[in-house]
C-alpha cells in the first residue's frame, strides 16, 4: 500500500507541474500574439508537449477520472486547430476560460496530494 500512494503522490505532483508549465507556457502565447507570431507559435508549441506531458502521465497512472477526462477532452482540440485558436488567446475572456479550466484540475489535484498524504 505504501509503494502505491508514495507512487500516486509523486505522480500527482507530475502532474500538476506539468499544469503549471502549461499555464506558464499559454500565458506567454498570450502575451505575444498580437506582436510576434513566431515567438507565440513557439510558446504554443511547448504548451502542447506540456499538455501531452499531463495526459500521458495521467493515461499512465490514474485514467478514468471523469474531471480530468472532461479537461483532456475540450482543451486538446485547441492543440490540435492552432490557427484557429492562437488568434483566439488574443482575446482576454478565451483566455481566463482556458486558465481557469487549467486552474481547477490543478486544484482537484492539489486536493489528492493531500489524499494520499
């Protein structure tokens, strides 16, 4: 029993610092959208391997949690149409959806961490 909750907190912790590189990164393609195309599609580009990082360490330790399926599923599609939606991080309220979506699968995790504490 110890092995497994020490491995499901540290494989939480991966995940939401996979999270945070992810906000980290799509808030820089925020920033320079509307100056430097290339620099966002540099950002945006980090941001999807940081999403595939969280769902690839997800897929491998916990899948089937419902939160976290419902986050994979509206937000990969924003990887996978990126001239459709680097325009879109222009837009302040596109933006804070997106943040706050990555927010509280942050916060559900955080809230497992203390689980397996």
């Amino acid at each position: 029993m110890y092995s497994n909750t020490a491995n499901m907190l540290k494989q939480t912790s991966n995940l939401i610092h996979a999270l945070n590189k992810l906000k980290q990164n799509l808030s820089f393609v925020k920033s320079y959208a509307k100056h430097d195309k290339i620099l966002a599609l540099y950002f945006f580009n980090n941001a999807y391997s940081d999403f595939n990082l969280f769902k690839t360490i997800y897929l491998s330790v916990t899948p089937g949690d419902q939160k976290i399926d419902g986050f994979l599923q509206s937000y990969e599609k924003i990887f996978v149409e990126v001239n459709k939606y680097l325009e879109s991080f222009t837009e302040d309220q596109f933006h804070k959806e997106v943040m706050f979506a990555i927010t509280e699968v942050e916060m559900y995790l955080l809230n497992l961490i203390d689980i397996y504490r």
